[in-house]
C-alpha cells in the first residue's frame, strides 16, 4: 500500500529581484553602474530620490569607484550585482584584482589632509553590513548590505 502524501502548508514564494551587468574599468564605466543600478532600483519599487535609493546610489558609486581605482586590470572589466531579496538590498562589485584587498570590518581612518581613504569610511557607516570575498578564479568581491525601510 502506497502512503498517502503529506498536505504541505502554502507558503508565499520567496521573491528575489537580480541585475548583473560588466563595466568598463573606467570612470564612465563606474557611472553607468551606478545610473543602472538606480533605474533598476527605482524599476523594482525603490523610488529615485528617495533615502535608500540615495544610500544605494553613494554605496553603488564608492564601491564601482574603488574597482575603477584600485582593482583595474586593462581590458578586463568590473561587475556589478545587485539584488532585492524581501527588504534587504545586496551590492556586489567584483574585480579582478585580488592583491589590493581592503579589510572587512573595522576601516582605517585616514590622515586629516589625506586626498583618499574615506571611501570605505562612508561604506562602513551607510551599509548594515559589508565583506569582501575571494572571487573565482581571480580577483575580489567587496559586498554589501541594506536593509530597507517598509
């Protein structure tokens, strides 16, 4: 005698929204991240101008920036993720350089007159959480994380 299947509880599907696009590893290419990624946002319920698009838009752009910076390899591109999974927004940018790996975690402040390092600075103090990751096979992923207002 076969038993009968067990009645499982309906349970609400698990939405999660994705965009991944490449970029040229150059300050046109990191603005275009960062345009994109708030027209996706904004696409995905996330209204432009408002105080998580703006955070997203400063984190999008520190973090491209930094790839464009500090990760660039030339002729290889970087990549931007971004996903909406319930409330909780994640950017990922990924280059291809793996040697220039800033900490996770506690950030360094810099020298008063410095003309850099406040980038993670501002990274640090707007995301919830952040990380940066080995990437497959070469390079990095510095990760972020936002939770979103209801």
């Amino acid at each position: 005698m076969t038993p009968l299947p067990t009645a499982v509880a309906p349970q609400a599907p698990a939405t999660a929204n994705a965009f991944t696009q490449r970029f040229s590893s150059t300050p046109r290419g990191a603005r275009l991240a960062r345009r994109l990624a708030l027209h996706q946002l904004d696409a995905w319920g996330v209204p432009y101008g408002s105080t998580a698009s703006d955070t997203a838009a400063v984190l999008v752009a520190e973090l491209a920036a930094n790839a464009v910076t500090h990760g660039r390899v030339p002729g290889r591109d970087f990549e931007l993720v971004v996903r909406l999974t319930g409330r909780t927004l994640r950017i990922e940018v990924s280059d291809t350089r793996g040697e220039h790996r800033p900490p996770s975690g506690a950030v360094a402040e810099p020298a008063p007159l410095a003309e850099e390092g406040r980038g993670l600075l501002l990274v640090a103090a707007l995301a919830d959480r952040w990380e940066v990751l080995d990437r497959a096979p070469i390079g990095k992923t510095v990760a972020v994380e936002l939770e979103l207002p209801r």
